[in-house]
C-alpha cells in the first residue's frame, strides 16, 4: 500500500517538475524589475549611488549592473541563455551584498543579505538544472535534435 502510494506521489511530482524552474525565474524576474529599471533609466543616479558608498568605477559598475540585470530580467522570462546570464547576475549580487547589505547583517527586515542570497541560491539552481522545459532554451535543444 505505501509503496503505491509512494509511486503514485513520485510519477505525480514528477511530471511537475519544470514548474520550480520557472517559478524560480518568475521570482527573480520580478525581483530584478525595478531595481533593474530604476538603473537603466538614471545611470549618472545610479553611478551617483555607487560613488556616495566608495564603489570603484562607479560608472562603469553602474552600467554593468543595470545592463546585467535588465538583461537578465528580459532572458529569465523567455528561459533564453539561461545558464549564460545566471553567473554574472550571481556576480552582481555579490556585489551587492558585499558594497550594500554585508553591515547589516542577514535579516532582510534591516536591509541585510537575506534576498540578494537567496536570488544567488535560485540562480545556481538555474545554472546547474537549466530553464526547464517551459523555455526558448528547451525548444532551441529540442530543435536542434
């Protein structure tokens, strides 16, 4: 009885596997948005924001970090180069945590580096599992069999 309950439940779950992949880029998608936005639409803001906390280059820094994410924000949702744009996302974020939120310790409530580890965490995810099956990247593979 457990054993075909188990089996059941196995089959059942399996054929939803996909589905945390792309919740997984949904949640990044919609995390990155604004931040994203705000960067790419003020970069002198942004480099402006970058100088005020001793950041090196911030220009340059803050077009790559808006670039990077607002390109990842695009990617992500099409679950298009996904493996590609996950690390140096995961890069920014390091940055983050290390520039912005490493003095405030770990708890999000006090602007620490709670989501920016969590976003690394998804990120990996989706470096080491792909897109899943519900992205242009399953369908370029899927092609090109």
């Amino acid at each position: 009885m457990i054993t075909k309950l188990y089996s059941f439940y196995k089959q059942l779950f399996s054929s939803m596997k996909d589905l945390p992949l792309l919740f997984i880029r949904a949640v990044l998608v919609y995390g990155f948005y604004s931040p994203a936005l705000y960067k790419v639409s003020d970069f002198s803001g942004t480099a402006e924001w970058f100088a005020s906390m001793g950041m090196p280059l911030p220009t340059l820094n803050a077009y790559l970090a808006g670039i990077t994410e607002f390109s990842g924000v695009i990617l992500l949702t099409l679950g298009l180069g996904t493996r590609i744009i996950a690390f140096p996302m995961i890069i920014t974020m390091l940055v983050a945590i290390f520039t912005v939120h490493i003095d405030h310790g770990f708890s999000a409530a006090n602007n620490g580096f709670e989501i920016p580890f969590y976003y690394i965490i998804f990120l990996f995810t989706l470096m080491v599992y792909g897109p899943g099956r519900l992205s242009v990247d399953h369908l370029i593979s899927k092609r090109r069999k």
